[in-house]
C-alpha cells in the first residue's frame, strides 16, 4: 500500500469522525440547553430536595417526634402503636417520590448518553490518529532501512575503489539507488 493512498483514506475517515463528533455535541447541547418544562423543573427540585442530607435529617426528626409523641402520650394519641397513619402517609411518599425521581433520571441518562456517544467518537478519533502515525512511523522505518542498505553499498564500493558514479550525473533517484 501507497503511503499517500492510506493518509487520504485515514484523512477521510477522520473528517468523517469529527463531522459526526461535531453532530453529538450539537444533539447534546440542544438536550441540557433546551427550555426545561415545569414538570422536569419539579421533577428536578424533588429529586435534588430528596437525595440531600438535609431532606434525611428534618424526615428522620419528624418520624421520631411522631413516634414519641404517639408511644408516650403527652397529647392525645392520634396514632397509636402500629402507625398506620404515619406508614400510610410514607407510602403515599414513596408513591409520589419513586416517579419523579425517574423522570428526572430519564432526562440525566439522556444526556449522559449523548456525552458517551461523543466520548466514544473521540476515543475512534484518536484511535485513527494514533494508527496514522504508526503508518508514518512504518513509512519512515521502512525508508531509513533502504537508505541504509545503499549507503551500505555504497560505502562497499567506495572501499573497492569502484566509486565512479556521479550522483548528480544520474536522472533519477531509482538510478542512483540501482548504481
């Protein structure tokens, strides 16, 4: 193979590599760009009140102050022993919570979809740059070994005292090498 037939087909993939990287960054940007709508914005508020510490903590206090109140009586009990009203209002919780935390996580994996697709580009874009110059470095191996071996002829000759070639003389640099 031709070094200069392999540049233009590895040139030509890469173009073609970089065209598309330049599509998944636009695709991406457009999808954390776009105007949110007002369930993805509460959606995202729910999901970022409930994962904090700060939602754990205040819920955690509330649980105990309601279970103590309820086990020791200082008001009347409104919800005695089992806590069914209190597991009745954690369920509707859980209910209302598990939803709009995927919906928020459905939009997240959107766009982190959108930023592996382009991550996986760029990996192939460096894949094929780094095979192009192992070819160039192949090339350049590969034309230093020749010149070594006519050098080594040469120098060969000119112990023989059977130099009588003018390099300037010659037309072409396949005569030259050929001498």
């Amino acid at each position: 193979m031709e070094r200069g037939f392999i540049e233009k087909d590895l040139e030509i993939m890469i173009s073609d590599t970089l065209k598309e990287l330049k599509e998944l960054k636009y695709k991406r940007k457009k999808i954390v760009q776009k105007e949110l709508s007002l369930s993805e914005k509460v959606a995202d508020k729910v999901t970022e009140t409930i994962g904090s510490w700060k939602f754990i903590i205040i819920q955690s206090v509330l649980l105990f102050f309601w279970i103590i109140l309820n086990i020791t009586a200082f008001v009347q009990k409104w919800d005695p022993y089992p806590f069914i009203f209190l597991n009745l209002i954690l369920s509707f919780q859980s209910a209302y919570a598990a939803p709009i935390i995927m919906m928020s996580q459905n939009r997240q994996a959107d766009i982190d979809r959108a930023e592996a697709e382009e991550d996986s580009y760029v990996n192939l874009k460096a894949e094929l740059e780094v095979e192009l110059l192992h070819q160039k470095i192949d090339f350049l191996n590969n034309n230093l070994i020749e010149m070594k071996e006519v050098l080594t002829k040469r120098l060969i000759r000119i112990k023989k005292g059977k130099n009588k070639c003018d390099t300037r003389s010659h037309q072409s640099r396949k005569e030259w090498l050929d001498y």
